[in-house]
C-alpha cells in the first residue's frame, strides 16, 4: 500500500518531481564528469607514453613527473646514452607547450619510427618539408583539421601532413629541428628516450645511467607510468579533491534546497494525513521512502548524463581532454546525492509533523 501511494505522489506533481530528478542527476553527474576528466587526462598521458616503444625515460634535472619543460638538456646526451652497455638507441624530444593541455613536440621521426614502429596515420603521411605538422586524431576533430589543411601555432603557420591515431607520444608533432629553433634552443632537448637490447638488462641499465647521470630523474616506463595516477600525484590530487569538494558542496545545496521546497509545499498533504490518524512514524517513512526513490532514479539518470557527457566530448564537440568511467566512483556519487535528498527531505519533514493538524492543513 505505501508503495502504491509513493508512486501516486510522485505522478500527481510530475513536473516537481521531474526537477527533483533533475537536481539530483546533475550532481551525480556534475562529480563523476569531473574524476572522469581527472583520470582520462592522466591515463591518456601514460598510453601515449607507453606508445613510444622506449624501456627508459630521462627527465632534465629538478623537473617533476608531469611538469612540461621547454629544452634544457643538451643532445650530446643521445650519443653518451647510446654508448652505454645493453642500450640499443636512444632519442630525444622537445616540447614547446600551448595554452591549456596542449603541447607541441618536436621530434625526429626516423629514430621514433625506429624505437616505436612510427605513427599509424588515418590519413596523409610523414614530414616532407619544415612547415608540416603531424596531429592526432582526437586534436584534428577538435580543431576540425584535415590533411592539407593550414595551421597557425607558435607564430607561423603550418600544413597538415598527416593525422595519426592517438596513443602514442603527443598530440601535435613537428619536426624536431625546426621546434629547437623556434624555441631559439637549437640543440637541446626535454625528454630523452632509451631503449635496451634485452629487458632482462633493464635494472642493470637503470642503475649504470643513475650513477653515470645523478642530477637526472631516470624512470623505467612502468615506473613512470604507475606514477601518472591520482593517488601518486600529490598536488594533482589536492586540487581535484578541492574542485570536486566544490561540486559536492554546490550539488549538495542544489538538492537539499530542491527537497525542502518540496517538503514544505506538502505541509497541507501532511496535515490531512495527520487528521486522518497517521501515526509520524507512517509519514516520516512515507516521505523517506520516496526520497530514496527520487535518489536512486537521480543517481541512474547521472550516470547516464555521464555517458552523455564522454559522447559530446568525443564526437559532439571533441576535446583533447578524455573523460573515462571511473566505476568506482558511481557508489560515492550516488551516496553523497543520497545524503543531501534526505537531509533535504528530514529537517523540513520533522518540522511539518511536529505541527499540529489544524495548523498544517491551513499552511499556505
């Protein structure tokens, strides 16, 4: 029977009813959006560099894990590195970064091709001249780029030679010589890439560059890209924490005040229970039952919003910012909305049923 009554309830006023819904999706989605972006980004970061093809990655000295440093280390590197025992090849790169997330990386496809089996490219192909620039497929639907297209970055104007799928290195390629000196860093590198002839030597590669090179931060790859995770990045982590603390505080507020307007608009409903011999108990239950429904349904319609959201920003309106489902996060959205609809719905409700019938029904 109380079942039957919530669902009644909730038909009778759909429109309410509708925006409780509503208030609660976009909270759930408006936290899960936010981690989504927060892990994609940093996932994306650690498939494009797994999709170089290099064991090791040397870092210029005093830079940290995701910093983007121009070119402070010297070429001559390539060549010291190459000469050490078990190392096969070893290259380096420059990066000039742009406004937001992006950045260009200069680089010499030869040896990457060498080191990762080269760019998969969707359309076009390889540097002909200095003018051209290789994107990826995400940053081309982004910019709505095509091959041949003309590009203004860095103050010149570029061609699109090719556009390649994503995963591996960067999103914007050029040559690598012509970025050193745009960067009036001729001969200078960010990152250097090695490469072993046996992974059985790479701890024995590890410790020979770190004593040889001790100012250097020197990782393995799977080093380097376990340490790209939220829990691993200290002021990433912080400052996520604070945005989606934001979210949960504004979302909170949004559906607590969504609530208790709909709890103080049923004060007349509440009275004529109350006249017709309701205990409080029937019509806390009552009001907390359908507040759990109006949750649930809340938090299903976020994740949905959530899907939506991943769908327009890689297809709708693409974006270089990738946005993953983070699952685990589904339950600790859906709590905290949960949370703020019954704190929303009890402080208003305890109020009503305290008043006395009389007084409830002549509520206005």
């Amino acid at each position: 029977m109380i079942n039957k009554l919530i669902v009644s309830n909730l038909c009778h006023r759909p429109v309410r009813t509708f925006l409780s819904i509503l208030a609660i999706a976009v909270e759930v989605s408006m936290i899960l959006t936010l981690v989504g972006v927060s892990y994609g980004t940093l996932d994306g970061t650690a498939r494009r560099a797994r999709g170089v093809g290099a064991d090791i990655m040397i870092r210029p000295p005093g830079s940290s894990v995701l910093s983007l440093t121009t070119a402070p280390m010297t070429d001559k590197l390539i060549d010291f590195i190459a000469s050490q025992p078990h190392v096969s090849m070893a290259t380096g790169t420059a990066i000039q970064p742009l406004k937001g997330f992006d950045s260009v990386t200069g680089l010499d496809l030869d040896q990457f091709s060498k080191m990762s089996g080269g760019f998969h490219f969707t359309s076009g192909g390889p540097f002909q001249s200095d003018q051209d620039i290789l994107v990826d497929e995400y940053y081309a639907r982004e910019n709505n780029l095509h091959l041949g297209d003309r590009l203004e970055l860095l103050g010149r104007e570029w061609r699109v030679a090719g556009v390649f799928e994503s995963g591996k290195l960067a999103r914007i390629c050029v040559r690598l010589t012509v970025l050193q000196n745009l960067m009036a860093n001729p001969r200078r590198l960010s990152l250097i890439y090695v490469k072993v002839d046996s992974p059985a030597h790479l701890q024995v590669v590890l410790s020979n560059l770190r004593n040889r090179m001790p100012n250097y931060p020197i990782y393995s790859m799977e080093e380097y890209t376990s340490l790209l995770s939220i829990n691993s990045v200290g002021l990433l982590r912080n400052f996520i924490g604070v945005v989606i603390g934001i979210a949960v505080v504004v979302g909170f507020i949004v559906v607590f005040m969504a609530m208790y307007t709909a709890v103080l608009e049923r004060t007349r409903e509440i009275g004529i229970l109350k006249a017709v011999g309701a205990s409080t108990g029937f019509i806390l239950q009552l009001l907390v039952r359908e507040t759990l429904l109006l949750s649930v349904l809340g938090t299903i319609c976020g994740i949905l919003l959530t899907y939506a959201a991943q769908w327009v920003m890689r297809y709708a309106a693409p974006s270089s910012l990738a946005q993953e489902t983070v699952y685990s996060w589904w339950p600790i959205a859906g709590g905290i909305a949960i949370a703020g609809s019954l704190l929303g719905v009890i402080v208003p409700a305890v109020r009503a049923i305290r008043q006395d019938a009389i007084e409830a029904l002549s509520y206005e």
